[in-house]
C-alpha cells in the first residue's frame, strides 16, 4: 500500500510524498507541467525521463510511477 502526502510550494510547485513498505520518496513537479524531479531518502536527486508517460503529474501520477 503506498500513502501519498501532497504538498504545496511556490509558483505552482508541488510536491508528493509517497510512503511505502519499502521506505519514502519524494516527487517534485509543477501544476504547470515540466520535469518531474525524484527525491531519494539519501538525499539524492535524479530527473524522472519522460514523465508524461505516467500521465498528468499528481497524486495518481505517483501511484502510477511506483506500479510500474
């Protein structure tokens, strides 16, 4: 079961902090489309290629990101 927390940012940033069984990570975007950034818990930081795949960013985008 993954448990998705939204939050809000600046300028149409929007963050979605999915948790899973196997730990948290963390998904950046904007409301506005664009690069979708993946948080790791180490901190590390890496652009998701083509996220449009997954449809439009936000919460079901999460859940089907983690599917895949």
């Amino acid at each position: 079961m993954i448990k998705i927390k939204r939050r809000n940012g600046p300028a149409g940033q929007v963050s979605f902090i999915a948790t899973t069984a196997d730990g948290t990570v963390t998904f950046v975007g904007s409301v506005y489309g664009g690069p979708v950034v993946m948080v790791l818990p180490s901190g590390h930081q890496t652009f998701v290629s083509d996220p449009g795949r997954f449809g439009r960013f936000g919460a079901d985008w999460v859940q089907r990101f983690l599917s895949d």
